[in-house]
C-alpha cells in the first residue's frame, strides 16, 4: 500500500462520516430548498434577503442551542418561549427606569434572568423527581402568567429603549447582523464544550443511559439541574435580543416560540430519546425552519400548511431516528454473534 493511498483514507473515512451525519441531511435539504426557491425568484437571495433570514433564524438558533442540550439528558424545556417573553419585558422595563445603563450589562442581566427561571425548572425536575414535560408546561404558564401580571396591557415602544441598545438589534459587522454573530457565537462555543470537555459528554451519558451514569459516577440531578440553567441562559439571552430587534415589547413576546424551539432541534437531529445529536444540528435545523417560512410564500404556497409541513419533518425525524437506532442495535447484535 503506498503512502499517497495511506493518506487519502482517514480523509476519504471523514468525508464518509461527514456525508452520512444527520447534519449534512440537514444542511443539504437546506440547500435544495434554497436552489428551489431562488428558481422561482432569484432574488430570495439578494443581500437583503440574506441578512433578513439570518436575523429572523438568530434567536431560534440560540434558544435551539439550549433545547438540544435539555433534549439530550432525555428531557424536554416547554418554557423557553415564556423565558424569553418575560425577559424581553424586563430589559424593556429596566431601560426605561435605567436608560444609560451599557448594552453589555444588559446582557449579562438577561442571561442571569433567564439561568434562574431556569434553575427553578431544574430544581423541581431534579431534587422533586416531577417529569420535566409537567414541570416545564406548568411553568409555561406561571411565567407568562407573571409576565401579564407585571405588563397589565402596557406597550414598550422603541422609543423608550436606549438608540445603542436598539442598533444592537439592526446593526452589521462585515455585513453580518451582529445578532447572527451572537448566535454563531453560542452555537461554537457549546458545540465544542459538549465535544471536547468530559462535563459536556455526562448530559449524553444520562441521555443514553442514566443507571450506567449513576454507575459510572456522574451526578445525574446536578447535570440536569445545569442542562435546565443553561437552557434558561440563552433563553434569557433570547429575551434581550429580541428586544433590540423587536423594540416594541408587550406580555405575549415570544408566545408559542416554545415549539419552534423543540422543532428545531429534533428536525436537526436531536433524537428526543435522549443521548444524540449536537448543537450544530439543533442550529441547522432552526435556519431549515426559519427558511422554510421565508421560502413557502415565495413558492406559493399558503401559509396554513407552513405548520403542517413543520410537523411533517418532526414525524420524518423521529422515524429515521429509530431506524437508525434499529439499525445500529441488528448491527451490534451480529458482531456479538460472529464475535461468539
């Protein structure tokens, strides 16, 4: 075998790994619909078109980041969407009793906003042993609830909140949104702290098997705890965003946001079983969902099968997530047998 043969194939064996990857089947229909959409109208991508989508999918692909997270230790984070609306008011609210506090503090606030409401999920799935679907669904609603309550009808208009904080929301760098950076941001960061640090592998240790967890030492109601906080984090961090994209700010900010958010990140290969999928998928799979609204008008269809089209992607997702496991679980069986 010669050395030039040598050195194609750990890349050839990438390549494969690459193009069978429920990431690469994400970004590819991605893809199609994009060429499909721009045959009917070559202008879908015009620059503004293209700065259009990658401001409307930022906060998906963050809230997303923290979904595929919880949806790995087999959980599932229904309050996302009242995390954010709460958040978003509370920044509107802060600014106006503060206007000359920095963009950047703002920020930190929202996140750490959003980390508790978060812990509180955490909390009672973890120490009170309450199923994360009953405790996020009641939470859903106590959260907007509390919202509603602190609103009371009022309106938060752009003109209340600081011009630095709303140029935020519209500005560029290098012709990128800056909201598009952050979320690109989030999505690196966790993408290489559930792949590289032994902390971020434990959430697909108790996604995958959480007596073998236990067994092997992880605390498996602190990592959840921490999958929850986190989850709240960026649905928090949402919050802010969506207030210096929005600027007006009322208590149904973000209202049914929760199922887009679950959406996005089964469609991109977070298995709800718990213990599959990445951060990138999750992230591909809120761009696929946000370009698929932006595409469907284009492409003349009504925008009542939208939704039906969503969830037909879901069923698609979960489905090819067990064959795979099916197939994955015969391919185990028979080298146990030829290894017997």
């Amino acid at each position: 075998m010669t050395t030039l043969t040598l050195q194609r194939q750990p890349s050839m064996a990438w390549l494969g790994t690459l193009t069978r990857s429920r990431e690469f089947s994400v970004f590819l229909a991605l893809v199609i619909l994009i060429a499909v959409t721009v045959a009917a109208n070559p202008r879908f991508l015009s620059g503004q078109s293209i700065k259009d989508l990658l401001l409307n999918s930022s906060i998906l692909v963050i809230l997303a980041v923290g979904q595929a997270i919880v949806i790995v230790t087999k959980n599932v984070d229904l309050s996302v969407g009242s995390v954010l609306g709460l958040t978003a008011f509370a920044t509107g609210k802060i600014f106006i009793a503060l206007p000359d506090l920095p963009v950047i503090a703002m920020l930190v606030i929202g996140v750490a906003l959003g980390a508790m409401l978060g812990a509180i999920n955490g909390a009672l799935i973890a120490v009170a042993k309450v199923p994360a679907l009953v405790v996020t669904l009641g939470t859903l609603y106590i959260f907007r609830g509390v919202d509603f309550a602190w609103a009371q009808g009022q309106q938060i208009s752009p003109s209340d909140l600081p011009a630095e904080f709303l140029a935020l929301g519209a500005g560029t760098l290098l012709g990128f949104p800056y909201l598009a950076l952050i979320a690109l941001a989030v999505v690196m960061a966790f993408g290489l702290y559930l792949k590289n640090l032994r902390s971020g592998r434990e959430f697909y240790a108790i996604g995958s098997d959480v007596q073998a967890a236990r067994l092997y030492g992880i605390r498996v109601g602190r990592k959840v705890f921490s999958a929850f906080a986190i989850s709240g984090a960026l649905a928090g961090l949402g919050g802010v965003i969506y207030a210096a994209k929005y600027g007006n700010l009322d208590a149904t900010a973000g209202q049914g946001l929760e199922l887009n958010v679950v959406a996005a990140a089964v469609v991109g290969g977070v298995a709800i079983a718990g213990g599959v999928g990445t951060v990138y998928g999750a992230a591909l799979g809120a761009v696929l969902l946000t370009t698929i609204t932006s595409a469907l008008p284009v492409l003349g269809v009504s925008p009542f099968w939208q939704r039906a089209m969503i969830g037909v992607l879901i069923l698609a997702s979960i489905v090819l997530d067990r064959y795979l496991a099916l197939r994955t679980e015969r391919r185990l069986r028979g080298h146990d047998s030829h290894a017997g």
